[in-house]
C-alpha cells in the first residue's frame, strides 16, 4: 500500500520533474583567433641561433661577436661578462641581461670544470 493510494485512489503520476531552463553558455571553447595570432606575433626578442656563446670563455667573448657587433649587448659594445661588465644603458635592457646572465652563467661552468682538472 501506498501513500498515493490512501490519498484518492488513482495512482498519481509522480510529480514532473521541474524543468529547468538551459542556461546558454557563457564560455566558448575556441580561443579567438585574433588572440593566438597576436600572441604569436609579439616579438620574443631576436632569437639568437643556437650555440651563440661558442668560443667564450674567460678572456675572450663569443665567436660570433664582432668590434661591430657583440652578441651579448646586440651593439658594438663587448659585453663579455669580464671586461668591466655591462655598460649601464644595459642595465635596464631585458634583452641584454638575459644574455649577459646566460654568458656569466656559461663561464661559471667552465670554470667548475677547469677547477676539477686544476685540482691536483
Ligand atoms: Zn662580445
């Protein structure tokens, strides 16, 4: 026996389920075209080839700087980490210190793996 039955003696449908109404969607899958092309466009600063700190070390810069061009300031001024360091103007050049940090960063390196065979 159920609650239905004592109540008027038709069996009643049980209640429709409230209908809710679909709610459209606010997000769209696709990014805008617009967007990723921008993104691609912008400019990652000039990519440098691969290997561009070839040749430096201690006491010489890059291979492929040149009195025209040092491949760390992008300029005709040597950036080479240990001669006198980054001129200020650079300082404030992201480009700049970006490979300034990766040439100094080479350089401890070499040293590290000069220090282990100076070792004895
Ligand atoms: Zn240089």
């Amino acid at each position: 026996m159920s609650d239905i039955e004592l109540m008027g003696g038709d069996i009643q449908e049980a209640p429709k389920p409230v209908e809710t109404p679909r709610v459209k969607r606010k997000y769209t899958r696709r990014k805008p075209k617009i967007e990723a092309a921008s993104k691609r466009r912008k400019p990652r600063e000039e990519p440098l080839p691969a290997g561009w700190l070839q040749g430096l070390n201690s006491i010489n810069c890059c291979v492929a700087c040149g009195p025209e061009k040092c491949m760390i300031t992008g300029e005709n001024v040597c950036g080479h980490p240990n001669k006198g360091g980054l001129q200020t103007k650079y300082m404030s050049d992201k480009a700049v210190m970006g490979r300034f940090g990766e040439a100094r960063l080479h350089l401890a390196h070499q040293e590290a793996e000069g220090g282990k065979g100076r070792k004895f």
